[in-house]
C-alpha cells in the first residue's frame, strides 16, 4: 500500500502536466453544467444531460486515461524503471487505479451537485456511478497493458469506448440498437437513473452488469499475463 500510495500521488502530480489526461476528467463535468442551465427543451425528462453525460463520463474518462498513462508511461521508460526500483506491477495498478477513481468520482460529484441533485437521489446517483467506474478502470487498464505505446493504445480505447459510450444515447433513438445495448453495463446503469426517486437495478440489469465485469475482469487477467508487466 506503500508503494500504491506513492504512486497514486506520482499521478496527481503528473496530471498537471498532462493536459490529455487532465481534459478527460473535466470536459464532461463541464459539458454537463452548461447544457443544464443553458439548453432547455419542452417536455426533456428531469436531469436528461446529468443522467446521459453522467454514464458517458463513467465510461469514457476512465477507459481513455488509464489506458494513456500506462501506455505512455511504457513508451517513456518510466515504467520500466519503476519496475527495477522493485515496484510490483500490482501496486503500480492499484495506485493509478484508484487516482483514477477518485479523478472521476469527484467530477462526477461535482457535476451531480451543481445541476441540483441532493439526499437520496443525490445518493443513487453516485452509487451507480462508483458501480460502473471499476469496471471502465479495468478495460482502460488492460488496453493499456496491451498496447506498445500511446499511439496503440489510444486506437484500441477509441473504438471501444465508443461503444460502451454511446450506446445508451443512441438506444433512445432506435429500438434495433436498444436489444443490442441491454447487454452492455453502460446501458444497464443508465436505466437504473431513469427515474433518480427509485434508482434500481432489475434482476437482469444486475447479471448483465455482473457478466460485463466478469468478462472485463478476465479480459484484464489475460492482457496482463501475456504481456507481463513484471518484465517491462
């Protein structure tokens, strides 16, 4: 825990040099405050863009930021380095992992409380939202993993955050894509916010949540056993 701390902090640090980084963890949270307050239509459900920007900021951020510090830190050396200084890769994970976490957590509370959610709803909200980051934290981490450098990995996260991503947007539009979605976490938490009073997750919405995650879990297992971090 140690180590995991002092690499948790290395990445706080880092952030404000890395403006890539950094725009992931504001660039919703802001998008989300503004379209709030500045555009309003008839008849647009209670918090539309909170919920919607909310699950593509769960999504997203993580994905595209965990994957581009490991990758970039693979491309500079610095984890390779890190790693002869006899930091073990599982602390090295839980560190920019759990920097990660909280980046967005606290966008995320941040964007909820400015757009006027309070209490129980308040609360919901965040709960799913803390469910689906873990999971996005685990795909950005193995796509990081995986690829050889920064340019790699940002054509792996792009196409599959994409789809995690807008996916929930698009199922509103069209009832074909809405069958495909249900099988996706995303979407599964983004109707578990559809009426943030009762948020819930149905039987079914918790399996495919759980199957997302099982698969993404393992997805993470073989990425880091065929490329062995340990020998970076």
């Amino acid at each position: 825990m140690t180590e995991a701390k002092a690499i948790f902090k290395k990445q706080i640090l880092d952030t404000r040099k890395n403006r890539a980084v950094l725009i992931q963890f504001i660039l919703f949270p802001i998008m989300t405050i503004v379209m709030s307050n500045a555009v309003k239509v008839d008849d647009m459900p209670e918090f539309f863009y909170l919920k919607l920007f909310g699950i593509m900021y769960m999504a997203m951020a993580p994905i595209t930021s965990v994957s581009a510090i490991i990758s970039e830190e693979k491309e500079k050396g610095t984890l390779r380095a890190l790693m002869m200084s006899n930091v073990s890769p599982a602390s090295y994970l839980i560190g920019v992992g759990l920097y990660d976490f909280f980046a967005c957590f606290w966008g995320s509370m941040l964007m909820s409380l400015a757009c006027g959610l309070t209490g129980e709803m308040w609360r919901g909200y965040m709960g799913v939202i803390m469910l689906g980051l873990p999971i996005s934290i685990f795909l950005g981490a193995a796509i990081g993993i995986m690829a050889k450098d920064q340019m790699s990995a940002t054509s792996l996260s792009v196409p599959i955050m994409c789809v995690f991503t807008f996916l929930p947007m698009m199922a509103q539009f069209n009832d074909t894509i809405a069958k495909v979605a249900k099988f996706f976490y995303t979407q599964q938490l983004y109707l578990a916010l559809e009426d943030l009073n009762h948020v819930k997750i149905d039987t079914e919405g918790i399996l495919i949540v759980l199957c997302n995650a099982v698969l993404i879990l393992g997805f993470f297992i073989l990425a880091f056993r065929k490329e062995g971090m340990n020998r970076e």
